[in-house]
C-alpha cells in the first residue's frame, strides 16, 4: 500500500507553530513575519523599535518583542527573547534570524575595529547566541527549522560597494549553518542558509536612490525585473516548512542570478 502523501499545501503549513524572526521590524524580516503568519505560525516579531513591532505584531496577531540584539547577554537583552517567547506563545520551533545591518562603508584598510566589532555582534554572535537558546526547546519538541539570512557579499565580492566586515560575518553564517546542521541534525533540526542579492529596502535605499547606482544594479542583474521582498519570502517558507524537510546546512541564494553570472 502507498503511503498517504502530504499535499503541496499541507508541506507549507506551520499551523500553530511558534517562530521567531528578528528584523521584523521593516523590509525582508517583516515580510517573512508577514508570510510565516499567513501560513498558520504564531509569529514573535523581533527588533528596536517597539511602535513598528506593535503595529506589525497587532496586523498578523502576533507578538512583539523590543530588543537590541547587539546586546549579547543581560536581562535586557538578547538572553530576555526567548523565555519571554516561550512564557507567551510556547516554544519555538522556527527561528528566523534576519536582523542585520553595514556599519561601515570604508574600504577594507580603513574600517575601524570598533565597527568591525559590531558587524560580527549583529550579524554572526546575535544568530549564535539565538540558536544556541532555542536550541533546548527544539530538542524537546523533536524538530526545529533555523534560517538565517545573509548576503551574496558572503559569497562574492561587490565590486564598487566595499564591505569587507559586512561580508566576512555574513561567510559565516554560512559556515555556522554547516556545522549546527551537522551537530544537530540527531534532533532534526535543520538549519539553512537563504543569501538575497539586491533588494530595496531600509539599509540599500540610498543605493536605489541614485540613479548611477540603480543603473549600476539593473545591469548586473541578469533577471530583468527588480528583487521585492516577497521574492525571499518563497525561499524561507520552504525552509521553515516540512517542504524543505531534508534539506539542512545549505545557503541558498536568491538574486535574480548577480552571482549566476
Ligand atoms: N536589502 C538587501 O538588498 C539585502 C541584501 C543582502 C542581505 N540583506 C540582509 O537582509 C536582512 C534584512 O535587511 P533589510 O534589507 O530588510 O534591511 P532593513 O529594512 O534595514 O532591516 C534590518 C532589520 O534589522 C533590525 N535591526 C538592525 N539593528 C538591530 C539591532 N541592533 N537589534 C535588533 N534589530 C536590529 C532592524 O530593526 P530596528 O531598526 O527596529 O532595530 C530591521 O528590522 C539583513 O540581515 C541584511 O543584511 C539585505
């Protein structure tokens, strides 16, 4: 006798599970949040600014959580996410870490350590320090679905748009997917990689707004219409989802082929 497969819609369906997704707050991270909850998730929207998340966490009936993740440890901070998830909508099985930014835009030889520093805190500990504490509860629960999201400037370099500290920390997002996928595949968790090319949003929007710099991107981009965030929203539900059950430890990039080139 065939097993029962499931449907196309019952692999995408996160009924009743808990997600946390950092950088909620705009762009790329409220879009996933946006997505997640669409697909049945109770979502935890993560970031600073508590009037967005508000507003974000009240439209898809979830849970805002106001935090600075370059605050690594404290009460205050980072550690203060996941118990309050946890005591509000139960244990996470889904964390999405997309919060992320450039704090500096100097060449390699001149960025200063300081901000070479807070682009590893932000953009490589946070994701780390996140997983290692939802880590527990997707061990109990059995299952669990970590994506980060990081850049193609992890993977090539931009001529013209230096970010050599931006880059490293998003390499290694990829290198930290491999090894949890590997160290805790035995839970089945699963943990992935998604890299976005360019897309318009909050941290690129004076890229967009020059039309040097517009041009620039639309050149080098072999699909011809411009990246939206609902372009890595596929992406992320199939591995957030069982539809991306067997895939672990990968990066997948989604750019409109800039690095197909
Ligand atoms: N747009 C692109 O072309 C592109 C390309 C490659 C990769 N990415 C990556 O995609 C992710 C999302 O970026 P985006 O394009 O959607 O830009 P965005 O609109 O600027 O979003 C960045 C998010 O990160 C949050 N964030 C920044 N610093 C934070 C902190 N210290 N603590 C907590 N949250 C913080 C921001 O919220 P608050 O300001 O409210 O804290 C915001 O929600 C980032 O990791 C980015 O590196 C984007």
């Amino acid at each position: 006798m065939t097993p029962d497969r499931a449907t196309p819609a019952e692999l995408f369906d996160l009924d009743g599970r808990v997600a946390i997704v950092t950088g909620a707050s705009s762009g790329l991270g409220a879009a996933v949040a946006s997505a997640l909850a669409a697909l049945g998730a109770r979502v935890a929207v993560v970031a600073r600014r508590r009037d967005r998340l508000t507003e974000i966490a009240g439209r898809i009936d979830g849970f805002a959580v106001a935090c600075d993740l370059s605050e690594l440890d404290g009460v205050d901070g980072l550690e203060a996410i996941v118990p309050a998830v946890v005591a509000e909508l139960g244990p996470p099985e889904i964390l999405i870490n997309a919060a992320g930014t450039m704090f500096t835009t100097e060449r390699a030889e001149d960025e200063p350590v300081d901000a070479i520093r807070r682009t590893m805190d932000l953009n490589l500990v946070a994701p780390l320090r996140l997983s290692q504490q939802v880590f527990p509860h997707m061990r109990t629960l059995g299952r669990g679905t970590i994506v980060n999201i990081s850049s193609i400037s992890g993977r090539v370099g931009i001529p013209g748009i230096p970010q050599a500290s931006y880059a490293a920390s998003k390499a290694g997002l990829s290198g930290l997917a491999a090894e949890l996928a590997v160290q805790w595949a035995r839970h089945s968790i699963r943990v992935n990689t998604v890299a976005p090319g360019f897309f318009r949003s909050e941290i690129t929007g004076p890229l967009y707004e020059s039309e040097r710099a517009a041009a620039y991107l639309r050149r080098n981009t072999p699909l011809p219409k411009e990246g939206t965030a609902e372009d890595i929203v596929g992406a992320v539900a199939w591995l957030a989802s069982d539809a991306g059950s067997y895939v672990t430890g990968q990066t997948i990039v989604v750019d409109g082929g800039w690095t197909a080139r």
